[in-house]
C-alpha cells in the first residue's frame, strides 16, 4: 500500500475554454479561439469549435454531485476572463452569479475549488491590441485578477495565474497551434516577459487584498533528458532547461531570470524591452506553491546545424527520439512516469522545498468507444495503469522529502481540446457529443477508492 500524505489533494484539472461552452451568450465576449474558428474552422478536428464543448455551463451542478461521486477533494477550473469582463473593464453580472454559484456548489460536495485566471484563453479584444506583444496587457491582466479576487475571494482559497504560459507562448508565435500563428521567436520572447510580469502584476495584486488565501502559477515541466553525457548535448539540455523549465519557474519561486537565459537571449539578439522596475516586480512577488503539469519528457541533443543568431528553439537544441520509449500512441506523447520522481526532487532540491502538486498528469486515448463493455462504461485500464505508474514514483519522490500536496488528474469530463477537438479524451467521465450525457469510466470508480484510501 502506498500512502499519501494527510490531507492529500486527490482531484482533476478542466478548464473554462475547454468546458464551459455557452461561449458567445451570457455575455461573454470572443476570445482569440472563437475568433479563429469563425475564421479557419478546417483547422479545427471534425470542425469542433469552441462554442459548445462540454456544456458545464448549464451543467455545472450535476457535475459538482458527479465530483463527489468519484471521490474527488479538489478541482481546478479557470475563469474566463471574456466572460466575467467581456469588455475588460465592465463586470458581467450573469459570470459572477454563475462562477459564485459553481464553486459554492464543489465547496457543498466537499471538492476544494482551486482556481485558474488564464488558459490560453485571450479575450479578442484585448489580441486587437496586441495581446501579451502589448505592455498594457499587464495591468489589464492584474485588473481582471484583482477583481476575481474581490467577487470570489471568500469561496475561493488557492488560486493559479496561469496555465503552462510557455504554451501560449510558443504555440502562438513559434509552432503556430494558437493564433495568432505566427512564427518570430523575438515576439515570443516579448510575449513571455510580458506574460511573465503579468503573473508578478497579478500576484502583487492578491497580496493587497487577500490576507488568508495563496497563490501560484501552473507550469509544464519536465526535467530535461539529454541524448548522451557527450558535452554538446548536456550543453543542449541546458539549454532547453533555460528556456522551458527555467525560465517561468525561477522568477516565480525564486524571484530572478536566470542570468545563463538572459545571456543566451542577449548573444543572439532576443533580449525583450524591460522597463525601469521591473527587476523589483519580478523580485519581490514571489508565489505560495506551483502547480506542475506532466505528461511527457522532454529529450534534446545538440542540433546538426544551427543559426546563429537563432531562428528558433531547434538552434540551441534538437527533440532526440529515444529508441526505447513507450509511447501513447494516440497523442504521439512518450510515457516516461520516472520523471514525476526526477522532478518532485528537483522541486525539493533546487526550489527550496517549495509546496507543489500535480496540478495535471493523464492519458488522451482516441475511439473509447472500442473499450465499452455490455453496461455501457469505458473500461479504461490502461489509464488506470498509467496513473498507478505515475503515482508510485511520485510517492517515491514524496517519501524522499519532497513537499507534494496533490495529484490532479487531467481531467474530469471529456473535453475539447483546441486543434484536437474531442479527438482523444482523457475523463474519468465519458461525454456522449450528440446528448453532452456523462458516463463514469472505470478510472473513475478507480479514483474514487484511491481517494478514500488515501493511496493505493
Ligand atoms: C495541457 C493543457 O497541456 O494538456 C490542456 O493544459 C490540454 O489544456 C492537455 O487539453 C492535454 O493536451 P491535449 O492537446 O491532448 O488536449
């Protein structure tokens, strides 16, 4: 038997652009998703756009009673910024009756609501100025915070400011997954700084009003696995290291950019604009805890050749394809649960000891329908297996020290997923498209003895 930590968080992770639908009624403006299926639907998987996606929207009591069914302690979900300021300014009153009533509901069913500002989720309005390219989206971002934190501070206690901003970072400006699909590393790197000190902005503004709460920021993070212990490849993992993991994760826990990365960035011209102050707004807004999203590693070595200045990522290092990987091979993602272990003593060791959680780890697995049995549920063993896996070595970096507060799973119901649409799920509840009815799986029966056992 492993045993978790008292009061571990055992919960999973859903996010309102992915979930909610409803997306251009009850007054919630466009964002940059819903622009862009209006624009490009072919982009889209089937044409899945984000207008309906799971319905939580009108569903989101049965599904706080659903939470409770599988056990679940905690939940995180976001905000949508375009729904609660459609103008960015202006609050609308439909989102706080709806956000207030939704985590009130989750709080009845015992499910810790743990709330997220931002996923991926650009308001329109605010891209036709430019986005997080423009320096006003960081007051304009810490304006939203600091009202989420106003209307909704007494039912919410554990806030996140962003989801896997590097995300939006590089599918936006370098690999063209997000609008505005654009490919300049300059402007992703203006977009992360700015991103960056919006966090800061953000955090700064909770301190002023909340005095029990805590806050911090969701990263995706892998260590970084080089090819070999050859010179140039662990100079590669550095590298990548820098860029993908260091890059939000040390001026969030420990208050400064690393100044290998800024050197990098200066020597081949990439260095964004920074104004007077921002060096003490980075500094001194440090968060409570991070939340670390895992699903696969990351494998570099030395690229065969190279721009200098670069063009782009591949110029410091090159994606290495480990020829013993196990692989999803629905999503194309490399299963390595190890590194769920390598990070948690990361996190203790370079980090201070730092509170954290799985704030995401899960398995997207096309067709479901093959694994229904004569009662109609998904028997979804292979997910059961993948997140035992992931489990155990995150107990083992737990037993080591390491201060682990939760494991959120990704995600609760089947969800739209951007480009992907509805082609892989990942629930512990199947989501029928034609009737938005929800089936529990097997995973989720599975969860729930987890939970109540406190371990496994
Ligand atoms: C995470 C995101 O990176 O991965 C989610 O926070 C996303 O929004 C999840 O849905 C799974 O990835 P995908 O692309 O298969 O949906």
């Amino acid at each position: 038997m492993k045993d978790f930590p008292k009061n571990f968080l055992w919960g999973a992770a859903m996010s309102a652009p992915q979930t909610e639908g409803q997306s251009l009624a009850f007054g919630k403006s466009a964002t940059t998703w819903d622009h862009w299926f209006q624009k490009s639907p072919e982009k889209f998987n089937q044409s899945q756009g984000p207008a309906i996606t799971s319905g939580v929207y009108d569903h989101y009591l049965a599904d706080c009673q659903r939470m409770e069914e599988i056990g679940l302690n905690s939940l995180r979900a976001s905000i949508s910024w375009a729904r609660l300021l459609p103008d960015g300014k202006t609050i609308n009153s439909a989102a706080v009756e709806f956000y207030r009533d939704y985590f009130s509901a989750m709080s009845a069913h015992g499910v810790e609501p743990i709330i997220n500002l931002f996923h991926f989720d650009m308001p329109m309005w605010l891209m036709d100025q430019g986005g997080w390219e423009s320096r006003d989206s960081i007051e304009a971002f810490a304006f939203y915070a600091k009202t989420c934190f106003e209307l909704f501070g007494d039912l919410v206690k554990k806030w996140t400011t962003f989801n896997e901003p590097m995300v939006h970072v590089e599918c936006g400006y370098l690999y063209q997954y997000h609008y505005p699909a654009v490919i300049d590393f300059q402007r992703a790197v203006q977009v992360g700084y700015h991103t960056l000190l919006a966090h800061k902005a953000a955090v700064k503004a909770f301190r002023a009003v909340s005095e029990t709460g805590e806050i911090g920021i969701i990263l995706n993070i892998s260590p970084t696995y080089p090819k070999s212990e050859a010179k140039a490849d662990l100079l590669a993992a550095y590298r990548s290291d820098l860029l993908n993991t260091r890059s939000f994760l040390d001026p969030a826990v420990l208050g400064s950019i690393p100044e290998d990365l800024k050197t990098l960035l200066a020597e081949n011209d990439l260095l964004p604009e920074v104004n007077a102050g921002d060096k003490e707004l980075i500094a001194e807004n440090l968060v409570d805890f991070i939340g670390l999203n895992y699903y696969q590693p990351r494998r570099v070595q030395t690229p065969q050749a190279a721009n200098r200045p670069a063009q782009m990522p591949a110029d410091f290092y090159a994606p290495y394809d480990w020829p013993d990987k196990k692989i999803n091979p629905y999503r194309g993602w490399e299963i390595y649960p190890e590194a769920l272990y390598d990070v948690a003593l990361m996190m203790k060791d370079d980090y201070h000891n730092i509170p954290w959680f799985v704030s995401e780890n899960g398995m997207g697995v096309a067709d479901e329908e093959r694994f229904m049995n004569a009662s109609g549920e998904i028997e979804d063993d292979y997910r059961i297996a993948f997140m035992e896996e992931h489990l155990s070595y995150l107990h083992q970096g737990i037993l080591e020290g390491s201060k682990c507060f939760g494991y959120h799973a990704w995600t609760f119901i089947d969800c739209w997923s951007w480009l992907n649409g509805y082609r892989n799920r990942y629930g512990f509840y199947r989501l029928d498209l034609e009737t938005l009815e929800r089936s529990v799986k097997k995973s989720g029966k599975w969860f729930k003895t987890v939970s109540q056992n406190n371990g496994f």
